[in-house]
C-alpha cells in the first residue's frame, strides 16, 4: 500500500531494494531533488548471492553466512 508521506514512492522502493534504511530512502525520495538521487542499482532479487553476502558484510549483518539468498535479501532490506 503505498505511504501518502513518500513523494517519490518509486525511488524509494529502489533506494529499500539497495539496502538504504527506511528513514534514509525516505529523507531522499522526499527530497526537493528526489528525482536526481539514487535509484541507480539494480533490485537485489537480480544480485548474486556473493554479491548480496559482501554487501551484508559491508554493513555488519550478524549470521549472514548461513543465509540463503533469501535470507540476505530480507536482512539488508531490514538493516
């Protein structure tokens, strides 16, 4: 359902997809210049799950390397 608060609820699916915390991808997609930021990576689902595991370990997710890819998805979506 989409939030009446995101200006730019597109971007701010992508910015979620990339990672970007709720509060973040929203502060951008909210944003004067909203259509000029992010948005630029491909959905995680199209990752590889090397990929996805590097990412994870970038931001510090505990328990990655007994994740599927699944698994890592929803943790960097929730991180």
């Amino acid at each position: 359902m989409p939030d009446n608060r995101i200006k730019n609820e597109e971007q701010y699916e992508e910015l979620r997809d990339q990672g970007m915390s709720k509060e973040k991808a929203a502060r951008i997609a909210n944003s004067e210049n909203a259509s000029k930021k992010g948005g630029k990576q491909k959905k995680y689902e199209k990752w590889t799950k090397e990929e996805l595991y590097k990412k994870a370990q970038e931001v510090g997710i505990e328990g990655r390397s007994d994740m599927n890819k699944e698994e890592l998805i929803e943790a960097l979506r929730n991180h």
